[in-house]
C-alpha cells in the first residue's frame, strides 16, 4: 500500500513555506482569477511555477485548485491560464466546474484533473461518474462518516480518494449551498462567500411577524448561532483512513495565517510517522501542536456520527482564533479610534485580530500596530493585563451592542524560502515568451470555444440561430397531441411539486409538464398516479434530489426500475452521477440547476453524457444568463479537436423558494417549520426534507415578468417550483395571477437577475 499523502494548503509563499516546513508531502494552491477562495491577492503564474520546481527539487508535489464556476465571459482568460499551466506542469488541476472539465479533455491533456468537493460527491457512483469525466483522484463529501468513506472507498477502482482531514466546516454540502448568493450575488461556489453561516440568528414562532426586531431572540428561544459549525479535526480517524485505502489527506486553509498552517501539517505528520507502540503518545503530542493553532473550537465533524453532537455550539460565534476579551466603548483620540480591555492571553504588536461585532455578527480583522499597557506604549502584554488598543479608523460597532477580539494569528517568521530561492523571477520570463509562443493556439482555442465579445444579436436572428424549437422536438414529437394550449406563458412551462393530489387536481392553470418530487411518499403512489393521471401521466418527470447517500443507492435504483416498469422514462437528475442508474435505459434525462451550469462548455459536457436538455445556474444575472446563451448558440457545431459538439435546450427555474443550505445535520437547537430572521431581520424557515436538513427563504423568487425576455435570450423552457408549499387554493391562485403578471401581488425578490453575479 502507497504511503498516505498529507496535503497542506498555500495562499502566499510564507504559508507555501510553513506547509513544506511541516513536514507536508504536496501543497495545493488557487489558480488565479478562478479558485474558489476569494484571497486578498491571488498567486500569480510565476509564483506557482516556482512552486512546482521547487516541490520537485523536493521530491514532493504542488496541485493547483481551479475550483471555481466560470462564467461565461471568463472563458478566454481561463483558456490561456490553462494553456500556461499546462506548461509549468503541476502534479494536478483541483476543478469543479464541468466545463473546465471539457477544456482540459478536449485541449490540455497533459493536465491531470481531480474532482474537487464542491462537485459534491457523496457516494460510489459519484466517483465512477467522475472517473469517467476524466478524473484521477475525487476529493469527497465532507459529510460522509468512516463506514461510508470505507464503503465508497472499496469500489473506487483505479481512482484515488482524498479526504479533508482538518479545518473549517460548511454547515450546507459543498456544491449546494446559494445563501452567500441569495444575499447578494456573492457565491461560494465561485469563492465570494460571506459567510452567512456565522452570523446571529433568532427564531419566531411560527406565523409571527418581525416585529421588534431580529437582532435578539426572546426569552427562552433557541435563536443565536444557528449554522456556525466548529472546525473540523481528524488527528483519531488516521487509523482508520489509513487501512481503507484513502489517498490523501487534505488540510483546508489556504486563507489561515503561516503559523496555523506549520503547526497543523506538524500535528498530522507526528501522528502518520508514529513507530509502532507510539501512536498514543504520538496523537497526545499533536493535539497538543493542534491547540496552538489558535483555530475554532474543534470536533471530528462526521467522521464517527451521521449526527455530531459537538458540530455546532450555537451560543458561541464560531470565530476563529484565541479569544482575549470584549469592549463595548470605544474612544477617539484625534483621527485614532482605541478600545480598552483586560486580556485573557498574551498579546504583542504584530499579532493579527478579528473584531466579531454583537449584534450584528459582523466581522473585521487588522495587524496589532500599537499597544498600551496601563498607559505606557509596550510591545507586549502578558494575561490578565489592561490593555488599550488602536482599532481600524473606519471601524462601527453596533448601537447598544458589544464587541468580542479574538487573536487569530501571532508573530511568524519565515524560514529559509523566500522569491530568491523559488526563482520567481526566472519563471516569469519563460512564461512571457511562453506567452508570445502560444499566443496564436490560445486564440484559436478561444475561437472555437468563445462566442461572447461580437455584437449582439438581434431577436429574430436569435430566433433564426435556435431554430430547433423547445426540447428539440422531444415533447413535440412525443407528445404533441398531449399538450395543452398555451395561454398565458410565452414558453414551455413546467410545474414542479412534491403533491401528488395537486397532479390531480383541476389547476386554474395547465403547465406543459408536471415536475414530480421523487421522494419515498411520491414512489409508492406511482402505480395509482398512473392509472388516476391516465394519459396525463406522460407529462410527468420525476425530479431526482441531488443527495443519495450510499446506503440509499440500492433502494432508489430498485424505485427506479419500479418507476421504469410502470410506464415513467423522463427524469429531472439532481447530480449528473446519477445517469448510472439508467444505463441501458431508453429514458429521457435532464438536468437540475444543481449541475451549476454557468458557460457554455459545462452546457456541451451535459449533451457529451448524453442528457436531453439542462437548467442553467440559479445563481446568474442577467448579463451572464445572455453571455451563457449566446456562448450556445455561437457554439452549436462546434467542440473541440476531432468531434462535434451536442447542443441542448438550455431551461430554467423562474419562480421558488431554492433551498438555500442543505445539510446532514439537524441539530438539537433547531426548531423547524418556524420563521428564523438574520441579524437584518430577512425571513428564513427550516424544513426537514428526505433525511436533510434545509433553509429556505419564506418568499419565493420570481422571474415570471421576464419571460418574453428570457425567450428572446434562448431560454427553451422555464421551471416554476412550488414543491414545499401547502398547496392551498390561495397560493394557487396567487401563482395564477403572477403567471398572467395581473399586477395583483407585489413584487418578489429576482435572485441574482437585477443585480450582478461576483
């Protein structure tokens, strides 16, 4: 068996250095301008490229994560950053996005792909789906438990596994979570994230209104910090990784300070070098390195418990770093605003701070300028001593409120690696004439790919350009004499729900096809469905959840068949994974925007795994929506060296409540089905659904007033999700209404459309 990698993290050369000085194996750091950290300062190209030479001096190894959904217009700056990183040769690209895929298949082959935990793989067909995209190692879930991990592992075949071993923790699955979007186009899936999991939250009874305020919850509510997970740690589950096989243990990190990064790779390596007799004293000596880390309180996440009692500790902020006291005054002595407190630990100029503002949860960090001890200007501060502070000149904390000061990094000292040593400069001029070389390959690269630039087409050229109609003929060849008259939706419309009564009902409105939640409930009635809906049943797509967790595999294959059998072959699939439950099926598959769908060559890695049509990214505004589109259209004919891409209609959900978080954990301090408000007073509800745990905003979004638009862009049909609503007759009516666009209701929030996608 093949020693265990230790993968440290790296987003500066001082932490790059930390990492090897810990004893790390390989390094992963973010590829410029598409990585999925938003770091002060990317790393740029020379600075990697010195990187990868001087891990090979070392015998060790440098992957690069280019794990970011790529937008459509950020696809000529993507291909010539890949065309240089295939000739610096890192050991791997860490990637998420489909389409990032697809380039490096069909132009840069010398790259090595792993499947980063964004793709959110979460069981064993999960990996074989990724092996057969191309990747070499697949990085899991970090909610799986050992059992699981073992499971998957055992069936892994040739590729390898990766597992995050220590650091922070999402409260949603990676790849999942749109809150940091919904709040204001800042997604996590493209490294904007702000982080809405660490911030207050109150709850109200169900039904109450916001009166009052949010900041605070009543008396005897189970509000606070709801989502704000500790961090991971995984120094006891080594053994156990170890003897399933796993290939590489990662640290997460590449935004902690040098000091947090030496000393966890130092803990990991003390554990994974124990002699024989040693482990236990081994493991005692790197909890202790762990501790000095100045990290979150910690747990061992999943790793031993589907349902970690210690993941969360809602009463604390969830800050990282040493916590030395709190203010609640500040004063202001000419332009320098000061904070007085008595701190609990050492404290020293040069040591690196977060502020956590109560109520608000808002947080700033800053470097220790100057320091006063009882009035006298020190350069240090032993516990226990009243000590004033100088604070950021534009700091505010809140009315009536209180600030908490945590240390989050001490003084550090780089060793011996520094630009001279990396040749930085070096590697910077061969990558300029590697550019002046390459110049002419990377423009017909982007010629064949890109078709965002020219001007824009007009609507009936646009037309002209689609030209196949909706679903390329699917429903109208299939289905032509069971669809319904239009007369209110400029477009083919699908309703997607998780009743089968409402299939049933009489609807003041007719959609051209039924989304059907597939859920244990919906399953078991598909035999009297069918016979009930009659004719009406072939309008039925069943929409697959993007969470099958791999004791569930088998059971759902089986509902599959069952399904299959009685007459149902169109399928909505929430992971692109999940087309291995049809092989050799004659089914019609489609994608959920869950397949985070955001340029034109994820769109072609759809049609390449041989799926009918694709919902495009929830997340995106209306510039990259066109961008996406016309990339398609430009597109069509088009795919790479030797074959011809596979256009497909490209849809969209116009109108629900998305899940926001979706989470394994449901936690003893939640309280479902009840209104929760932010720090901003913003509605939220959690729901139990399937064996997760989601948030929802209470109001749904609405793009239903853009419909002629979207048309016009070549959108081929539109989703509007109802599922998780009552189904009462005053919603219908009012969804009714909003669909003719009566003007009856007030306007919704449009997600990310009116404003900009970061």
């Amino acid at each position: 068996m093949a020693a265990m990698e230790l993968l440290a993290p790296a987003g500066t050369v001082e932490t790059f250095g930390a990492a090897l000085d810990g004893g790390a194996d390989a390094v992963y750091v973010g590829a410029p301008g598409f990585n999925a950290r938003n770091l002060a300062r990317d790393l740029r190209l020379e600075e990697i490229g010195a990187m990868i030479r001087h891990c090979r001096s070392l015998n060790k190894k440098l992957y690069v994560a280019a794990n970011s959904l790529i937008l459509e217009r950020e696809l000529p700056l993507v291909i010539e950053n890949l065309a240089l990183l295939q000739e610096l040769g890192p050991d791997a690209l860490i990637v998420q996005d489909l389409g990032l895929i697809r380039l490096v298949r069909d132009y840069f082959p010398q790259l090595k792909l792993h499947g980063s935990t964004l793709m959110t793989v979460h069981n064993s067909d999960g990996v074989r789906f990724q092996a057969q995209l191309g990747c070499e190692r697949v990085v899991l879930a970090r909610e799986l438990t050992l059992k699981e991990i073992g499971t998957i592992s055992a069936g892994r075949g040739e590729t390898e596994i990766e597992i995050f071993i220590h650091g922070a923790m999402c409260f949603s699955y990676s790849g999942l979570c749109l809150f940091s979007s919904y709040l204001g186009g800042k997604s996590g899936l493209r490294g904007r994230c702000v982080q809405p999991c660490r911030r207050a939250y109150s709850s109200r009874g169900k039904g109450a209104g916001a009166k009052g305020g949010g900041n605070m919850p009543p008396k005897g509510d189970s509000g606070r910090y709801l989502f704000s997970m500790n961090d991971l740690t995984g120094l006891e589950a080594v053994p156990f990784l170890k003897e399933a096989g796993i290939a590489s243990l990662k640290i997460e990190g590449r935004l902690r300070s040098a000091h947090y990064v030496q000393s966890i790779v130092a803990a990991y390596r003390k554990v994974l070098d124990a002699a024989p007799g040693y482990e236990e004293s081994a493991l005692s000596d790197a909890k202790l390195l762990a501790e000095q880390a100045m990290s979150r309180k910690t747990s061992s996440g999943y790793f031993f418990t589907p349902q970690p009692a210690e993941a969360i500790t809602p009463h604390h902020s969830g800050n990282m770093g040493m916590h030395l006291g709190r203010f609640t005054v500040t004063r202001r002595a000419g332009e320098q605003l000061t904070c007085k407190f008595v701190t609990k630990a050492a404290l020293a100029v040069g040591d690196r701070l977060r502020l956590h503002i109560e109520p608000s949860g808002e947080r700033t960090a800053f470097r220790l300028k100057c320091l006063f001890v009882l009035g006298r200007q020190e350069e240090s501060a032993a516990s226990g001593s009243k000590v004033s502070i100088e604070l950021p000149s534009d700091f505010q904390a809140d009315a009536g409120g209180h600030v908490e000061v945590y240390k989050i990094d001490g003084g550090f000292r780089l060793g011996s690696l520094n630009s001279t040593v990396l040749q930085t400069e070096l590697v910077g001029r061969e990558l300029s004439g590697k550019r002046k070389q390459l110049a002419g390959t990377i423009k017909g690269i982007v010629t064949e790919v890109c078709a965002v630039g020219g001007a824009a087409e007009m609507p009936e050229q646009r037309e002209k350009a689609a030209g196949r109609g909706a679903m390329q003929g699917l429903t109208k060849k299939r289905l032509a004499h069971l669809r319904p008259v239009r007369k209110k939706v400029p477009l083919e419309w699908w309703l997607k729900t998780d009743s089968v009564k409402l299939l049933q009902g009489d609807l003041a409105f007719t959609p051209d096809r039924y989304l059907l939640s597939f859920t244990k409930q919906t399953v078991l009635q598909a035999g009297k469905m069918k016979v009930a809906l009659g004719a009406k049943a072939r309008l039925v797509t069943w929409a697959l959840p993007p969470l099958i967790m791999e004791n569930d595999l088998a059971r759902v294959r089986k509902q599959i068949q069952l399904l299959l059998r009685t007459g149902f072959r169109s399928f909505q699939l929430g992971h692109l994974s999940q087309k291995l439950f049809f092989a050799g099926e004659k089914a019609h598959l489609f994608a959920d925007y869950t397949a985070n769908l955001l340029n034109n060559q994820a769109v072609a890695m759809v049609g390449d795994s041989g799926l009918d049509a694709a919902q495009a990214g929830i997340e995106m505004d209306r510039a990259a929506m066109q961008e996406l589109l016309r990339g398609c259209r430009g597109g069509e004919g088009i795919s790479g060296p030797g074959r011809k891409r596979r256009s497909i209609p490209v849809g969209l959900t116009v109108y629900g409540a998305p899940a926001l978080y979706t989470s394994r954990l449901a936690p003893d301090h939640f309280q479902y089905e009840r209104q929760i408000l932010s720090p901003r007073d913003e509605p939220y509800v959690i729901r139990k659904k399937e064996g997760f745990t989601q948030t929802f905003p209470e109001k749904p979004f609405s793009l239903l007033p853009y419909l002629e638009e979207l048309k016009e862009m070549g959108i081929k049909y539109v989703v509007v999700d109802i599922s998780g609503g009552t189904d009462s007759k005053r919603e219908l009516l009012e969804l009714n209404d909003r669909l003719s666009n009566s003007g009856r209701y007030g306007k919704l929030s449009t997600f990310n459309y009116l404003g900009t996608l970061e």
